[in-house]
C-alpha cells in the first residue's frame, strides 16, 4: 500500500507513520519540515498548504490512502483534497468529538448535530475549524472520505500533556490530590490504535463517520491514577477529594486537572460517546496499563513533551503546586 500523511511528525501523524513503516508499506511524508522526524526509508515533500501553490510538490503523486491531521484553516483542508482527487484512492481525515454542537448528551453517537463549519473559511475556534475540514473532504471525496472523530487521545508522543502531567506530578510523591470519585468511567485511545484502526479502514476503501475512540468505560479515573503510581514507583499517595469541594474552589476540570470531567459537567460527554459503529469496523482499544506504561517509558526517553507549533503550551496543563497543597489541606476526602 501506498499512503501519503499530510504532517506526519506529531502525534497522531507520528504514531500512523509508524504503524504503516512496520507494516512495510510506502509512505510519503508532506509537510513544512519544521519540527520532527520521520523513520528512515520514509520519502518526504516538502511545502506550504498555506501558501500560494504550496501543494505543488504533490503534483504527479499517486497514492491508495491519505491520512491528513490538519486542524487549521478547512480552506486548506479543502485545498488539499481537491489536489489530490485524481491521485489519491481514499481519503481519511483525522477530525475530532469537538464538532458537535453544543449542548451534546452523553452517550450521542454520530448523528448527533455537528457546529457550523465553511469548508471555505480561513479562521474560527476548534470546533468550527474541525467541522468545517469534515465537510471539505465530503465534498471532495464523497463516499471515499473517512471522518474519524477521535476522542482523548493518549499514548507515547503525547504533545497536549494530560497523562505526561499526570505520570510526572504522580513521579514526584507526596500526598496527590485525585480527583474523585475513583469510579468515574473515562473513555480515551491510544494514539497507535487509532492509527492502527485508520490504517485498516483506508486499505479497506471504508467510507463514513466513526467515533472513533474506546467504548465508555473502558478505564476509571482510579485505574488511570494506580497504574501512574505502579509504572512510576513513586511513593506518591492519592488524596480522593469529591467533585464538588473541587470545583466549588474554582478548579478547571480537564485543564487544571487533566482528563477529568466529572458527572454533570457541561461537556462530560467527550468522555461518554455512543462508539458502536468504530467497533463493529473494527475498532479495538488496548488496556489502559499498556498506554501509561508505554508513556511513561517514552516520557522518560524524551525527558519533556514536545511542544507543538498551534497547541497550547504543555506547560500549561496540570494543577499548580501551591494551589493542590492548599486545596488537599482544604477538601474533605471523597469515597475512593
């Protein structure tokens, strides 16, 4: 097979690279070549989807499968796609549980309302960014266009740094403010299984719209949390506080406290998609303890997550501190 990634050296790009070099396919690699890397026998074109004829270097190519990661202006979404129309067999496009239009019920599945997107617009947030690309490559490729919604994604190259903040702060010991309660149901991926997934579905010509992510209640924010402390052999103690002293202080779920969005959260269902379709295509998750064990090897090969050009600073993910002293002084202890 012959598959052409737009980017190719972040996270998700990264991880579907890989998987088609261990499958020993051909794989071309396009991108700006400012930051990353790609494993060796990978052909690399270089240009600008932005810029005035910056596809050019695709002109003549021909390939089975493009994967394209782009999250930016869906005009060069668009632009891409019609480029490579006549050149390439299918096309999938790696979107995100974002583009649903608020408010979203947890459990939805893929005919819930998406955000307005313009396949022609040149800004707007996230969610309209990735709802106008997903209509960029429908209108292109029609029924040889895959949308994969992708949910939280983790795993080794993480470059937002949920669970690297989670394995570092947990590596440090002490007393740890865990989020309760431990129950809590979180559904996520990991990224070489979406790639593996994708891969499989373009070989396959399979056309559509997945959520493509775990089933809901695949781990628990408990599971998560012990396997951080075991794969660490941190000293670390984890203080179960319940959801509601934490949030009366003003914590942000899922920023400040990585991955967590309690029950009753305005957008509590990115971690509860109905995900049925993805796993009757196919889709299948490894155990949780496999992706933090895995992270936490390659986090400590790379000694710092990556930063990423257009994605917040990684540094800016977790709790501070000061704050999560001053909060597990403060809270009563959930049921954990």
């Amino acid at each position: 097979m012959r598959l052409l990634v737009l980017g190719g050296t972040g996270f998700v790009g990264g991880a579907t690279v890989a998987e088609a070099v261990r499958r020993g396919w051909s794989v071309t690699v396009f991108n700006r070549g400012l930051h990353g890397s790609v494993p060796p026998g990978v052909h690399l074109l270089r240009g600008d989807r932005t810029a005035p004829d910056g596809l050019a270097a695709l002109a003549g190519g021909e390939w089975d499968v493009v994967v394209d990661t782009w999250d930016g202006a869906p005009r060069a979404a668009r632009d891409a796609a019609r480029a490579l129309v006549d050149a390439v067999g299918h096309f999938v496009y790696v979107s995100s549980g974002s583009v649903y239009a608020d408010p979203v019920a947890p459990g939805s599945d893929e005919t819930a309302p998406v955000a307005d997107g313009d396949p022609d617009a040149v800004d707007g947030d996230y969610q309209q960014l990735k709802a106008g690309a997903e209509r960029a490559v429908r209108e292109v490729f029609e029924n040889r266009a895959l949308i994969a919604r992708a949910g939280l994604i983790l795993g080794p190259g993480e470059d937002i740094g949920r669970l690297p903040w989670w394995l570092n702060r947990i590596a440090r010991g002490g007393d740890v403010l865990a989020p309760g309660p431990a129950e809590l149901p979180i559904q996520c991926i990991d990224v070489r299984d979406l790639a593996s997934w994708m891969l499989d579905q373009g070989e396959r010509g399979q056309g559509g719209t997945f959520n493509a992510v775990s089933r809901p209640g695949h781990s628990t924010m408990g599971e998560l949390l012990d396997e951080c402390v075991a794969v660490t052999g941190s000293d670390a103690r984890l203080r179960w506080i319940d959801p509601e002293s934490i949030l009366a202080a003003g914590v942000e779920p899922w920023n400040e406290l990585p991955i967590w969005l309690p029950l009753g959260h305005p957008y509590r269902w990115l971690l509860e998609r109905d995900t049925s379709r993805a796993h009757a295509a196919g889709l299948t998750c490894r155990p949780v303890a496999e992706t933090v064990a895995d992270t936490w090897r390659w986090l400590r090969e790379v000694g710092t997550v990556p930063p990423r050009a257009g994605r917040p600073d990684p540094g800016s993910v977790g709790l501070d501190p000061a704050r999560e002293a001053a909060l597990l002084a403060a809270a009563e202890p959930a049921a954990g």
